[in-house]
C-alpha cells in the first residue's frame, strides 16, 4: 500500500499486519517539466500535452518504490481522497509501472482500523476525470505563474504572480484603498441610564431617527424629561441552533480568531491529528480528512455521538441532524471535519498531544459534539418607552435552557441582559437617572485578517480550501504584504504588482474569471467539460494579452543608492538577485561592478579539533550550521548551535530543545 505520508504508512501498516507493507511516496513525485516554449512543460501546439519528471531528489524514492511494487503480489494506491491524492496515484502508477490488473486506488476519510478495512473492501480504479481537473489546474498555474513571474520581475520590483494569489492581493490592496479614500461622517446616538437598565433612542414619532449633529442632540434633550412611558413590553421565547462541523475554511477562520494560528500553522497541526497519533496502546488518526468543503458527517458517528450526549448530559440535550445546504462551487466529495470517535474526549488525549494539537483536537471535538446537542433556550425581552414623541428600546435576553452552549459557550459567549419587571411600575412610568448625548463617527470596512480574507474568497469562488493556507503565505513570503495587529497590509510592491496586472490583464486577474474557472475545474472533474477546450481558450485569450504587455509595460527604473559606482562613476542601484538584494553600478552590462558586503564574523567559541574559532555559517541554500574558521584545514561541522565546552569530558555542548547536550558523551543541562 503506498500513501504520501511517513506518519501515515506508521499508523497504517499497525492496523495491517504483516501481509502488507506501507510506503509513502512523501507528497508528490512528479512535476511538469521546465523544459519547452518559456519553460513551461507543456506542449501548447500539441494539445497542452504535459512533460513530467520526477520532482528533485525524488530518483531514489521512486528507484526504491519501484523494488517494493516488483515484490508484491498487489499494489493498492491509498494517497487523499481529493483530486491532488487522485493525480499522485496516477503517477505513482505510471512512474513505477504499475500493472493495470495488479492495481487498485482506495480512499478513506479517517484513519482509524474499520475504516482502512472497509476502504479495501471498497476498491475502485483511478477516476481519470479527477486527474484531468487537477492536471489542467496545474497546467494554468503554470502557464499563468512562468508568464506573469517572468513580466513582474523583468518590469517591476514584484517576484511573481498567480492565478488565485494575484486575486487575492488585489482583495488586500482594494480594501486599503477603500480605507484611504474613506471620509467619516459623523453622528450621535442618545441613552437614558435608568437604575437596572439602560434604553437607546431610535425613532421618533413612528420613523426611525438620526442625529447628525451635537446641535441637534442637544435639541432632542432639551425636549425629554427624565420620566419615561412604558409604550410596549413584548417578551418572546426563541431558540438559538448550534453550528455545523467545521470545514476547511471555518477551521482556519475559527483558529485565527480564538487560537491565533495562521492558517499555515492550523493546516500542519490538522495534518498530524489526521495522519496519527501515538496514544499509547494504538497509533490512531483523531480526525477526519482537514481539506474538505463539506459538512456533512457519518450516520454512524451521528448515532455514536447522539447516545453519548444522551448518557453524559441528558435525553434533553440530544439535537436534530443539521443537513447543510448545497451551495454552489462546493464538491461535497466528503465529510467535514470531526473526531473519529466521540469517546476520545480531548482530557483523554491531552498527554499525547502537543499543547497546540490539544487546542484544535479540542476545538474540531467541541464543535463537533456542539452541532448534534439541542438548541440553546433563550427569552428575549424587548421594551418600548416614549418621551415626548422620542422612543427609546430597551432589550434583554436570558438563557433559558443552555443546551449546546453546556460544551461550546467558551467559543460562543452568551451574557444574559435582566429587564426588570416592567408590571410592578403601576404608573406605568420609569424614571432615568440621566439621559447622555454621545459623538460617534462612521468608520471604513476593516483591513482583513487571516480568517476575514479566507472567508471572502470562500465566499467569491475563488480557490479551493487546500489552497487558502499556502496562497496567504506566498503573499507574506514574496513581501507584497505585511501584517499590523494581525491585518493585513499591502506594501509598496505588493501595490504596484496589483496595479500592473489590472493595467494589461483585467479581464483575466479578477474575481469573476478566477471564480468561473474554478467551477469549469469543477465540470471537468465530473466528466461535463473538455479539459483540452478549457486550456485553449485560456490560452488564445491570454498569451497575447502577456505578449503586449512585455512590449508595452514601462520597466520600473532601480533604486539609486546615492553612490557613485568607483570603477566608471555611474550612480549605484540596488538590484534583485536569486539570494536577495544586492548593489551594483547602474551602466551594466558595460560595466559589472557589484558592492562587496562584509559581514562582522562573530566567534562562538574556541574550537575543540583545532586552534581555531567555531562561527556561523551558511549552506549555498541559506541553512545556518556553525563550523571552524580555519576550514577547510579543520573540518568540525555542526547544525546545532554550540553554547559550551562540556564539564564532564571538555568536548563542545549544542543547544537541543533548551538543553545543552555534549557532542561526545551526551551529558545535558538545562538551559
């Protein structure tokens, strides 16, 4: 059986026994090409016909997966049940030479024992179509990546651009926009403070009122008096319906707000609950599969979950089923996000977690026992006094029965607001302690926050839940946008890329194409769509666009430093590189002066194999690692860093999770 994930071939082969052997293909193996017309892999003359390759520093891996399929009388293909799972099956089978009759593709939801066993006893063969959609997915952003990358970094200072990322830069820079430009308009508002409540004024005469200055204000308190008139007492019983499981989205809107995790860091900790956890006496997946659309969840977890609400806390607290609606641009393929038992309570599990891993298990397992638990029981009360023409509300609301909220109010607050007992004033008149003017101004839609950002694009179409978290890190990555008090900020360059991109590709970089491509992905995952007639007229439509702008798009002039280049006296600019900014003289080619930068070596400490001083160094790639100033003479390496000569043996100690851990006999201290 082969999956993607190490952690996962562990969980499943102890499920499995000896008969099987579980191996991971690590994630992907294959990729397109970067050979071709601009580099793109894929033959556009020729039916965007694809070139694959094995990913770098995948050779051996497949070398090695290959031994294993010759050896085994079977071979089912396990990767995840979406379409990115479906297309690594595909090419594990084709990379590996896999037989047609000596394969099958299975999927599950969770990992748990029953659920593997059942997935083989349900096997199925590669759903092409599913492979088509993720293909030609691949296939545009390539096209769209290479092309837009290219034009950004030869004509402005940006890295690259995306089909989706571009999208949602554009959603950042507008909202700052609409910020800039906003003007705040002002207004008032007027309360009367009574002994056990307070009342706000809203109509006058029957038409609601608003007061646009302190002018006006102090007319309105200059006609009231401080005894009110109890017009209406209106007291009604509503419910309030606890939420579904989560999906992708609402998880990562949801940790952002109460957990305050990137949506990055929700998706890797989502990833480890699913894949498996040691408990002890099993290694077990504790949640469902994390990128889904879906809500809906298994009868057989309803029915589990619904006799343990019963047993725990009462028939009364037992809720209905929530069946979601079919919303358009969502695939449905499987569930949302649940624990695979309701009996692993998150107490149970907490000393196998990390203390973020038992933050969201305990989230996901909350909400999820939440959505099939009886609705809160609330009394609101709602009072109408009138002064003189003015009316004032009054409102308050009471739980009446605390239903769901018994295990999810910590996530969901509910304050309980006491009216008093209008029927003991027999006069039928209420008497305010004082009555406030108070300024206000109309304030511009917020910048967005991680959650706010991916709850927009969900709700535009645009992207898939698999890609929100690695499309908001590209943005921070590439520097076109910041982050103030957890919103976001679009910089210079990320401003200056959106607007580019709006002055030659409009019609392609927006909300509305983006949105109908993803349902035309959608049409051809389900065998309604031609994916060959989709990448074409994308492409008759958008290669010109990308030709006209290389012609016409005015290149951004580099930035003088103020210096004279000392070689021909041209001014120096700074450039980008492949490893960061650097300056140089402004007449290149003709002249290819490039400033020097020392860096102030620090010395750790002395060396222990020779006279020398250990200091910090780097790889070619960036990856810091500490080794001898007199290399290559002396050849002392080490990725951790060195903090101390051991008192045990006088060898070198390393920093390993806050202790100092010595390099030759493994004394350790706290550090």
């Amino acid at each position: 059986m082969i999956v993607e994930s190490p952690h996962k071939s562990k969980t499943i082969g102890a499920f499995l026994g000896k008969d099987y052997k579980v191996v991971s293909s690590k994630g992907h193996i294959m990729d397109l090409a970067t050979s071709g017309k601009f580099g793109l892999g894929v033959d556009v003359l020729n039916d965007f016909t694809p070139t694959y390759v094995p990913i770098s520093g995948k050779k051996k891996l497949i070398n090695d997966l290959k031994k294993e399929v010759q050896k085994a009388s079977f071979v089912y293909l396990a990767t995840d049940p979406d379409r990115e799972g479906e297309a690594i099956s595909w090419h594990l089978k084709e990379a590996l030479g896999v037989e047609e009759e000596n394969y099958e593709r299975i999927t599950f939801n969770e990992i748990t024992k029953q659920v593997v066993e059942n997935a083989l006893q349900n096997p199925r063969k590669i759903d092409d179509d599913l492979v088509k959609s993720q293909e030609t997915r691949r296939i545009l952003d390539r096209i769209i990546g290479f092309r837009l990358s290219k034009l950004m970094q030869s004509k402005t200072g940006g890295k690259s651009a995306g089909r989706v990322q571009s999208v949602a830069l554009k959603l950042i820079v507008d909202r700052e926009r609409a910020i800039l430009a906003f003007k705040p308009e002002e207004y008032w508002t007027i309360t009367a403070d009574f002994k056990d409540f307070t009342a706000l004024l809203e109509k006058y005469k029957g038409k609601k009122i608003e007061i646009k200055g302190e002018r006006e204000a102090d007319d309105i308190l200059a006609s009231l008096s401080n005894a009110f008139q109890i017009a209406k007492v209106e007291a009604k019983e509503t419910k309030r319906s606890s939420k579904p499981v989560f999906k992708t989205t609402t998880l990562q809107q949801m940790a952002a707000n109460k957990l305050n995790f990137p949506s990055s860091k929700t998706m890797r900790i989502a990833q480890k609950l699913y894949e498996g956890v040691d408990l002890g006496k099993e290694t077990v997946g504790l949640i469902t599969y994390m990128r889904t659309d879906s809500e809906r969840v298994s009868p057989l977890f309803v029915a589990e979950t619904k006799e343990y609400i019963e047993k725990k806390y009462g028939k009364e607290y037992v809720g209905s089923v929530k069946v979601p609606k079919k919303k358009e641009n969502i695939q449905d393929a499987h569930e949302g996000i649940r624990p695979t038992s309701i009996l692993r309570t998150p107490e149970e599990v907490k000393n196998y977690l990390t203390n973020d891993e038992y933050k969201l298990y305990d989230m996901i397992y909350t909400r999820a026992l939440a959505s099939l638990m009886a609705s809160a029981g609330l009394l609101n009360t709602t009072a109408l006094l009138e002064n003189n023409g003015y009316e004032f509300k009054a409102t308050g609301s009471v739980l009446k029965f605390d239903g769901y909220l018994k295990v999810y109010g910590r996530f969901e607050e509910q304050k309980d607001t006491i009216l008093p007992d209008f029927a003991n004033y027999k006069s039928g008149v209420v008497i305010a302690d004082k009555i406030e003017k108070e300024q206000h101004f109309t304030k511009p839609e917020p910048r967005y926050t991680e959650g706010s950002l991916i709850k927009e694009m969900e709700s535009l179409g645009i992207g898939r839940p698999s890609t929100y978290a690695p499309i908001i890190q590209t943005l921070k990555d590439r520097a076109y946008v910041t982050m103030e008090d957890k919103k976001f900020v679009p910089t210079e360059i990320g401003i200056e890329t959106t607007d580019k991109l709006q002055e030659f590709f409009s019609n392609i970089v927006n909300v509305k194409y983006t949105a109908n491509m993803e349902k035309e992905l959608d049409e051809i995952a389900e065998g309604k769509m031609n994916n060959v007639a989709v990448l074409k007229e994308f492409y008759d439509e958008f290669e010109p666009m990308v030709e006209d702008a290389f012609k016409k798009m005015e290149k951004k002039p580099a930035e003088e430093t103020g210096e004279t280049c000392p070689e021909c006296g041209s001014p120096l600019v700074k450039r980008r590189g492949k490893y960061g900014t650097f300056t140089a003289c402004s007449n290149y080619p003709n002249c290819k002066y490039i400033k020097k930068v020392f860096k102030e070596v620090v010395e750790i400490m002395p060396c222990p194999k020779c006279d020398g001083m250990i200091i910090e160094k780097k790889t070619k790639r960036g990856k810091v690692f500490y080794g001898c100033n007199h290399y290559p003479t002396c050849d002392f390496a080490s990725w951790d860093k060195p903090v101390k000569k051991c008192p045990n043996c006088d060898n070198i100690m390393v920093l390993k999770k806050k202790k100092a851990v010595c390099l030759n006999c493994n004394y350790e201290e706290e550090i």
